[in-house]
C-alpha cells in the first residue's frame, strides 16, 4: 500500500471532529467514497470541499468507518512508517522497566495505532489486532514489535466479537514462536504473579492497575510504621490476587479476598504460594490470606452482618456499563458496593475504588461515590486520585481512551 487512491469524503460541518484530531470517522458522517478500497485500505479522509484531512484505514463493515493514522498530508504511511509508530511507543514506556518485567507496549489510539493492543509479559507479547487496518499490516506490526521489544515470542487474544464487527475473521493463538506455558511469570514491585495469558481475562492481567498496587502497597507499609501492627485488608473483585499480595508483601496482618471465579482465585493462591505468602507442611503463613469465591455484594453484606472492619477496602469491579443505556444501573451498582464497604470501613481507614466503565466518566464517578459517603454517614477524605499507568497514556482529543478511574477516600 503505497499511495492512497481513495477518498472518503465527508459530509457538510462533519470536518469538525476530524480538525479537532478525534481519530473516529463514524459511517454517519460520511457522504460516500472515491474508488474502491477494500477492508483496512490506506484512504485520504477529505471535508466536503474535498480538502485533506486525514489518512485513514477504511472500515466498510463498521460504525467506525474510518480510524485516523496521520493528519499530515506529507506522511507516506505504510508498514515502515507504522514500524516507526510501534518502536515510538515501546521507547515511550522504557522507564517502567525498572519496576517491572509485564508492561503494555502498544495502546491503540493513544500510540497513534488503533485497534492494536500489545502487552509484554516477560519475553512473551500478547497481542489483540481489532481493527481493519492494524489487521492488514499484521505481519509488519509483529516484525516491529518484536525488533523493538526484543521478544520472539507472540501469542494472539484478539476478541472475537469485536473482530466480527471490524469484517474479520476469528484469530487466536501462536502467532511467533513456540507455544507459551501454561503461565508467564511476572514481576511487578517486587511481587511475582503467574499469568494464564491463554485464558486470563483481557490478555491475562490488569496491567492497568500497576500503579494503583503500588499505592496500596505503599500506604500499607505506611500503616504499618505508623501503627506498629499490619491493617487488615479486604480486596473485593481480587482476580489473581493482584492487589491481596501487594498489600500482604507490604505488611498487612490479614487480607481477606473475594471473586466469584473459582479459576482466578485458584491462580490467585498459586500467586500467594511463588511469593512465599502461603501455609506450607512446615511452616505458617506470614500473613493470614482468606480466598473467598463468591458475590461482593453478598459477601459485603455478610461482613457487616458479622461486625467486620477493615483497614484498607479496594473495590475493583468489572465493567458494570458497557455503553450509555446502562450508566443508569451501573450508577446504581457502583453505589451500592460502595455504600456497603464504607460500612466496613475502619476509622482512619482507606478505600479504593475504581471503575473501568469508559462510559462513567470520573466526575459522575465522583458523584456515585460522594452519594455512597452521605448514604453511609461514613465521612471521608478524598486523599488522592488513581488510574492507569504511564503504558496506558491518553490522548487529549481521544478522551475514550481513559476507561479507568478510581478514588482513594480515607475516612476521618
Ligand atoms: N483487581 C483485579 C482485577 C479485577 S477484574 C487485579 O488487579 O488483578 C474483576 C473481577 O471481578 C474478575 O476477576 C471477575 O471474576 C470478578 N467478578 C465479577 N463480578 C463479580 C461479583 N459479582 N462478585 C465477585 N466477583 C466478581
């Protein structure tokens, strides 16, 4: 694909979005096309005035009927000018190296590549190709990626579903090199975790929450200097025990965790055994580690019932809005778990609470929460803001991009 041959030309006053670098061309704002590019086609995005706006790759099949690589006329975009894309953002996250050997390389829109998705876990990249035009510059973008990371190894967790929507067919699994284990191991500050990237949720772990982690950890150690014991915490929505063993390797006397998944919480106590954290034939555990498979709302409830208190709660619940029709209930869900663990809440202790629903934005967020807090008579300090880390950047014409908020109240 050298140069571009088609047009997409928009229809009157639907430049705007383009001008103001949203990188979505919706099928709505189209007026129709020049020549005939197929699926993932190079095309120039032009205003109704036919005047450049964008190169793009084409869509037919989708609401998103274009995604925008370059607004630059000049740029000669082609698999050497996306190789260029893909070593930008593997050098854009070369501090987090320090903290950690799992770390996301390429996040779509915001490395200026939409609809790919690569994560790095150890020498392995996982990857997810949802988007036409990623998808037909496949072989070249893995060749980048891996130049640049310098792993050998790919392993495909495309969503099925939303590759449907983009007209491609189903893909998964070995892409570059042997077969992976059954688990990845990683190091994140310090803590080891196994990863099913073959089966985990997203491409096996919440990269997105490292930071927040490190957070809890740090105040856990806090906790621990100021009070001379270790605080009790209880992590709902634990999945593999990300958060249960940073805040056990910081210090916590007893962490209770709770997910309805029998597999994760399974992965979670293999997790809690690499670290050291767990009952041996020998020895006690260090720290008192309780996994409970259920329902947070459920087991919130039970907790109160039996008088429980912790001193760090963490919330981290799937995504209760997929989209606009369902922000009402989920405000409502988020609410309710909310309400429910500020009753369990210590004095002086913290929460944290996070929401991934792209389509709750943080001060609504805020808001659900803040209701929480009256509803409770529990006050609280909001003491800081949490999100993704500095592999899941997001652009500031592409506001979408920012699913993950959360909010670390401390009550007084
Ligand atoms: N905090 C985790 C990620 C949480 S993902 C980390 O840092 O790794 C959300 C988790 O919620 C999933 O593991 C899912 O199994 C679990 N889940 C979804 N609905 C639930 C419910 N009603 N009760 C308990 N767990 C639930």
């Amino acid at each position: 694909m050298k140069t571009a041959s088609a047009s997409l030309l928009l229809k009157p006053g639907k430049e705007r979005s383009l001008q103001r670098r949203h990188p979505w061309v919706y099928a709505s704002a189209v007026a129709g096309v020049v020549g005939d590019p197929g699926n993932g086609a190079l095309v120039a995005v032009r205003g109704s005035d036919r005047r450049f706006l964008a190169w793009a790759a084409y869509s037919p099949g989708s609401v998103i009927r274009a995604r925008c690589w370059s607004y630059a006329e000049s740029d000669v975009v082609d698999g050497r000018w996306l190789a260029l894309r893909v070593a930008a953002a593997v050098q854009r996250r070369r501090e987090l190296w320090s903290g950690t050997n799992a770390a996301r390389l390429v996040f779509g829109e915001a490395d200026g590549l939409p609809g790919l998705v690569a994560d790095r876990y150890d020498d392995t990249l996982v990857v997810q190709i949802q988007a036409a035009g990623v998808d037909a510059h496949r072989d070249e973008l893995l060749d980048a990626l891996c130049a640049a990371s310098g792993c050998a190894k790919v392993f495909d967790r495309s969503d099925a579903a939303l590759r449907t929507r983009e007209g491609l067919a189903d893909s998964g699994g070995v892409l570059r090199g042997p077969a992976p284990p059954e688990t990845v191991r990683i190091r994140e500050h310090e803590v080891d975790y196994a990863v099913d990237i073959r089966r985990g949720h997203k491409t096996g772990f919440y990269l997105d929450q490292r930071d927040s982690r490190l957070a809890l950890a740090r105040r856990v150690r806090a906790f621990v200097q100021v009070h001379g014991r270790g605080p009790r915490v209880l992590n709902c929505f634990c999945y593999t025990g990300g958060f249960s063993l940073a805040a056990a390797r910081a210090g916590a006397a007893e962490v209770i965790s709770v997910d309805s998944s029998a597999d994760a919480l399974a992965l979670a106590q293999r997790n809690a055994a690499l670290n050291g954290l767990a009952e041996t034939g020998a020895s006690p555990a260090p720290v008192r580690l309780d996994w409970v498979c259920g329902d947070v709302f459920e087991q919130l409830r039970l907790l109160r019932e039996r008088g429980q208190s912790f001193d760090f709660i963490v919330l981290d619940p799937p995504k209760f809005a997929t989209n606009q029709h369902q922000v009402e209930r989920a405000a409502r869900a988020y609410k309710d778990i909310n309400l429910s663990a500020l009753r369990l809440l210590a004095p002086g202790g913290s929460l944290l609470s996070f929401s991934c629903s792209g389509a709750i934005e943080v001060d609504l967020f805020q808001k659900i929460v803040a209701g929480a807090v009256i509803d409770s008579g529990v006050d609280c300090y909001l003491r800081g803001r949490l999100g993704a880390g500095a592999d899941h950047p997001t652009l500031v014409t592409h506001p979408e991009g920012e699913y993950l908020k959360g909010l670390l109240l401390e009550r007084m």
